[in-house]
C-alpha cells in the first residue's frame, strides 16, 4: 500500500475519503483537499462541548426520571442503573455524530463519505477484523505484563459492565449501544473530524499521534489510581494508534477502523455476559 502522505493546509496532500469503488492506488491515496473546506480545529472544540454537556445532561435526565418512576435511589459508582449507562453514552453522539453532520453541512461538501470518508467496502472490513483482534491480542499482553509487575488485576474502564444487570435484554441494548453504535460514533468524530482537522492544520504524522493521544485521554477511568488511568488511556491511546494508521492506509475510508472497533467493543461485551468474565 501507498505510505502515508503529508497533509496541512493549502491542499497539500491528504488521504481523502475515497468511494466504496476506490482502487487504493497511489493517486487515490493523494486527493487534495477541496478548497470549499472549512471545518477544522473549532469544530472538533465544539463536538467535544456537545460531548460533555450531552453525556451529563443524559445522565441527569436518566436519575431524575428514575426517581419520578420510583426507580433506584442511590447511586453507586461501581454499579450506575442501565437507564444511566445507556443514556449517558447516547447523549455523547450529540457532540460524536452531531457536530460532524453540522460541519459537513455548513463547511464542507454536505456528505459524511466525503468529508470523513463514512464509507466502507469488504476489504475494508476484512482488515479492520483482522486489526481489531490484533489490537485485543496486544492489550491482552500489555495486561499480563501489568499483573506480573504489580501483582493487582489490569485496569479496565469496562468492569461497569458487570453491574448492570445479565438478562438478554440487558446484554442486547449493551451490545447495540456500545459495540455498533459507539463505533461508528467514535470514527466519525476521531478518525473522521479530528484527525482530518490535524492533517489540515499541521500533517499526517501530527494527526494520526494527536487524534490517537486525545482519544486514549477521554477513555480514562475516573475514580481509578493515577497509574490505573494512565494503563486504561495508553492501551485505548494504542487502540486509537492502529485504528488511525488503518484508515490513512485505507484511502481515508472509515469502514475499517469502524469494523476494528466493533470487534474489540463486542468482544468485551461478549466476554462479560456470554462468557461470564467478572
């Protein structure tokens, strides 16, 4: 495959979202881009806004409509009502996927393929499997090699998973939240709005480092020690790693990185409630 270009501003190259039909040749890989562009920097400030004020402003919503219902009066950090988990990951798609429709509409092209290359073929998907499991496998031996230093079980930002209940029902509303539609929320603001507004700003390089780093610092436990969080972030920083090289590699097309983050997402949601991990 073609490595990866520089990218910045002026139109200098950038691995624009290609077609479900791109060949992945060279050319393709070096679109520039057009100069109605407009989204950068100040739109990726503003998802993140809409991320956190929706994710609190869901999470509000959800306690008070338990307490109306008479539902659970307390609420512990280690075990939030399902009602909270849920609503409190889809409030944060108001900033993920929201903010990038308000861009492509406003100052871009008017389409999410070609703006952040929402677009996927089978080749696309049959690599991001096969990264999204090679991503699991080194997680995997970074946690080992946590245990074999300190003695204590890896941090995980994933253990509220356990807490919210077993039945079918919970498994499936989980498994829809946080398996297929975090994913695709996930790219389309870190591989999509952000990377693509470092690449304009500065180059690849900077983009691929920058989204990937950001990313790991947002998945950060709180309430877990300094170093707990500091494992949690660089492991999902790793993951953002692999998911940014697969889409520059892929032409800047998101059905990848889409695919490989359904596949480490639904593994750790199938461990928890199929295999009974704890």
């Amino acid at each position: 495959p073609p490595g990866p270009p520089t990218a910045g501003p002026g139109g200098r190259p950038w691995p624009a979202p290609a077609s479900a039909g791109s060949t992945g040749s060279p050319a393709a890989a070096h679109r520039t881009i057009p100069p109605e562009i407009r989204w950068g920097l100040g739109d990726v400030g503003w998802g993140l806004l809409l991320f956190f004020t929706g994710q609190v402003a869901t999470t509000v919503l959800a306690l008070a409509l338990m307490a109306v219902t008479g539902g659970q009066d307390t609420l512990r950090p280690d075990q939030p009502p399902l009602l909270v988990v849920v609503l409190g990951v889809v409030g944060g798609w108001v900033g993920l996927i929201g903010w990038p429709v308000v861009a492509t509409r406003f100052k871009g092209q008017g389409s999410l393929r070609k703006d952040f290359g929402l677009v996927f073929t089978w080749a696309d998907v049959g690599w991001g499997v096969l990264a999204g499991f090679a991503s699991l496998a080194i997680s995997i031996l970074l946690s080992l090699l946590w245990v074999a230093i300190t003695g204590a079980d890896a941090p995980s930002n994933a253990g509220f998973l356990a807490e919210v209940g077993t039945g079918p029902a919970v498994v499936l509303v989980l498994f829809a939240t946080i398996a297929v539609g975090t994913p695709i929320a996930e790219e389309l603001f870190f591989r999509g709005l952000l990377m693509r507004s470092l690449g304009k700003r500065w180059n690849v390089r900077v983009a691929v480092v920058g989204s990937s780093l950001l990313f790991g610092s947002l998945h950060a436990t709180a309430g877990t020690s300094v170093g707990g969080a500091l494992f949690i972030a660089g492991v999902t920083a790793l993951y953002g790693l692999v998911l940014a090289l697969l889409t520059v590699w892929r032409d800047g097309r998101l059905g990848g990185a889409i695919t490989a983050h359904f596949v480490i997402n639904g593994t750790q949601v199938l461990l928890f409630f199929v295999a009974g991990v704890r």
